[in-house]
C-alpha cells in the first residue's frame, strides 16, 4: 500500500494529479524514475541510495509537501550537540531527560564532532529512527536538513542558538547580554576599573552577546572600553588558560576578569596561580553558566547563572508538544540568567 502524499504546491508535470490533489509514493517515484521501494529507502534514512537520485526524490517530495502522518513515530528525543563533553551538557541532558521520562519517552544522544551544522549521516540515522523530535544543541540545520525533516513530520527546536535562525524555528535561550552586563556591573562596584573579558568564539551568538553586556556596562560607568583587555578563543578550559596568562601578564594587566563561561575562567584560575596571584586579593574573576565545579573550586567562583536544564526543558516540550499535535505556549524562548556571587571577587587592593 502506498502513502498518500497531500502537496503543498504542485509542479506541472512532476507527478500525476493536478496541484492540490494527493499523489502518492508511486506517482513521485514515477517522476524520480525510480521504483516506489528507492523512495521508501530515502524515506527511511537508508544510505544505499545514489546520492543524486536521494536529491531528486528529496526535491520532488519537498515540491508536494510530503507530510508522513501514516507513520508512528518512535518515543525518542535526539538530543544533539555539536561538542558532547563538560558539565555543561550533563546540565543539559538531565533538563531533557527529566521532560522525555515524564512524557515517556528516551534519550538519543549524539554530537557533530564540533560541526555547526550536523552532516548527511547523522540526518540519515535520525530519518531511520523516526524520532518524536530533535533538539539541537548550539547548533543548526540546513535548508534541506529543515525539509528532510518536515517531510517526515519530525519537529525540531534549538537550544542556546549559535546564530541568527529563521523565525519560523523554535528556540530556547538565555539573557546573555544582560548576563554580560551584571557580572560587568558588579565588578564595577566592587571599585574595579580596568576589567578584561574571555570572550569566546565571535561566530556564537552567545559569546558576542556576552561581551556586548560587558561594553555596555563598562560605557554605562563612564569607563572606556580597552580591546588590549579583551581576548577571544573557545569555550573549553585550556582557552582560559592561554588567553587569561596573556592577560595577566600585561604591564598593566587587569584586576578583574570576565570570563565567558565558567570552564575559561578556571583555566584563569590555573593562569593566576602560576602567576603567583591570589584570587580575589589580586585578581577578581566572574564566570558565566553556574556549573557544579563553580561551588567547589577554590575560591568558590562568582559567576552568571545560565538555566541550562530549564532550557533543555522547554525545549523538550516545544518539540513533544508539536510532535501531538498541540501549540505550543511560544515558539521562542528567552530565560532570565542571574549573578550569583561567591568568593572569586572583592574589593580591588590598594597599592
């Protein structure tokens, strides 16, 4: 038995049936000039299909708005990063997993090998395992990724998005700009006035809104904005390392630090310490996320709260609630970040 396709548009010619009328899978699979079985095969994720009869199969079921509601979908989630490692995306997966277990479904949990955009193999296990939904974390799809799984009635939403998406994509972020601002705020009225900054990657969305909070609080207090006291690498702990020993080693190095997340600023820990400064007596340091580690490092580190479970969370019910059939409170999300100070800040010492 064949499944019926119901277009969205048609193309004259491309299938029988005159546009708005349901043409079925043998229909597309005479206009591809393949057999019917070929066009379940790309259906289904198989990779043993020619990639060029995959595109023309993949085009003609976009041009008829293939929506594949026959088919159960499986009580998954995927749950992919783009860098599976840290204590950040253990924040992430328990937010997920609490709402998939309340909702009775499991976790697949995958990752692009540092990809923001994830490539044709992952796309064809998710199409073979017919999930209930996708979540993506700081990454994206592509134009035909997006339709590939249209066609297949699988939703997708992105969490802590890496870079501008179409406003037709669900998405759940934080207040990084206003993140960025508190924890500038905050050093600035301990009295501190030459304050650096750990930026990370200028292509994340995150970062750069991170450090726009940082220059707005420093413009706010009439303090100049120094680019010698900013450095950009990644978000992972040997960045904060490298990046905060440049600038603590400056002739006039700074006596705070902001650093973009918490694993760079206890890379600047280890700086300071081979650097024989103590912290907070001479170096202040304000990280961002509040992962785990924030709370046993020595000293305690002040940072910027990031709900990473509670994004994941939302996320998770935007997709389960789009998978049945339900409309979602909002399609795009933003939760509040707060300053949760520790002991990594003070006062700075008087010469």
């Amino acid at each position: 038995m064949t499944s019926p396709v119901t277009p969205l548009r048609g193309q004259a010619g491309a299938a029988e049936g005159a546009p708005g009328e349901t043409a079925t899978l043998a229909d597309i699979a005479r206009a591809a000039g393949v057999s019917a079985p070929t066009v379940s095969k790309v259906l289904n994720g198989r990779a043993d299909v020619a990639p060029a009869t995959r595109e023309r199969v993949e085009e003609l079921l976009r041009e008829y708005g293939y929506r594949r509601r026959a088919v159960q979908a499986a009580p998954l989630l995927d749950l992919v990063f783009h860098e599976l490692e840290s204590s950040w995306a253990m924040e992430v997966i328990r937010g997920a997993e609490q709402v998939a277990h309340e909702e009775g479904l499991s976790l697949v949990l995958s990752q692009t090998a540092g990809r923001m955009v994830p490539g044709q193999s992952w796309l064809d296990g998710v199409l073979a395992r017919r999930p209930t939904g996708v979540l993506l974390v700081l990454a994206k799809l592509d134009q035909a990724q997006r339709e590939q799984l249209a066609t297949r009635d699988i939703p997708f939403a992105v969490i802590d998005p890496a870079g501008d998406l179409e406003a037709e994509v669900p998405a759940v972020g934080a207040t990084n700009w206003q993140g960025g601002l508190a924890a500038t705020r905050h050093l600035i009225e301990l009295g501190h006035r030459r304050i650096g900054v750990l930026a990370g990657p200028e292509s994340m969305l995150c970062s750069r809104a991170r450090v726009d909070g940082y220059r707005a609080g420093l413009e706010t207090a009439g303090i100049r904005f120094d680019p010698s006291l900013v450095r950009a690498g990644d978000f992972h702990h040997e960045a904060g390392y490298a990046c905060g020993r440049e600038l603590l080693r400056l002739a006039d190095r700074p006596t705070a630090v902001f650093a973009g997340n918490d694993m760079q600023a206890l890379g600047l820990y280890e700086a300071a310490r081979e650097l024989g400064l103590r912290i907070p007596d001479d170096l202040s340091v304000v990280g961002f996320d509040d992962l785990p580690a924030a709370r046993w490092v020595g000293p305690p580190l002040t940072t910027v709260r990031q709900p990473l479970a509670e994004m994941a969370a939302a996320a998770a019910r935007i997709v389960i609630d789009i998978a049945r059939g339900r409309r979602p409170s909002a399609l795009r999300i933003e939760l509040a970040t707060e300053l949760v100070e520790r002991a990594s800040t003070s006062s700075p010492r008087t010469a």
